[in-house]
C-alpha cells in the first residue's frame, strides 16, 4: 500500500513537472511571437516614413521639374 502510494505521488509530480515545462516552452513561443511583432511594427513604421520621405521628395521635383517648364505650381 505504501508503495502505491509512493507511486501515485511520483506520478503526480512527473505530471506537474511536464505541465510546468509546457508551461514554459508556451511562456517562450509567446515572447518570441511579441517580440517577432514589435519588430515587424518597427519595420512598417520605417517603411511608412520612408514612403512618405520618397512621396514628399517627389512632390518636390515635380514641383520644381513643372516651375522650369514655366508652371508654377
């Protein structure tokens, strides 16, 4: 009987052990997912200044292409 229980009791600490070891290769999946976003936030932000740079430096010379051919914009 003692030895059953023995048993139960290593059986419930191996269970706890495994969830406690899902729980942290979950814990970890979820830091990389954020960080993995964070990052692709970091890169559209970029992207979207950038983008606005490259529109507005356009608006520029075609403003400036459009006053040498005498329309002033």
């Amino acid at each position: 009987m003692i030895e059953n229980q023995r048993d139960f009791y290593e059986e419930q600490l191996e269970i706890q052990r495994q969830g406690l070891e899902n729980q942290q290769q979950l814990q970890e999946g979820l830091s990389q997912l954020q960080e993995e976003v964070v990052q692709g936030r970091r890169k559209a932000a970029i992207d979207g200044i950038i983008s606005a740079i490259g529109t507005d430096n356009a608006i520029r010379a075609r403003k400036e292409i459009e006053r040498a051919n005498g329309k002033i914009v």
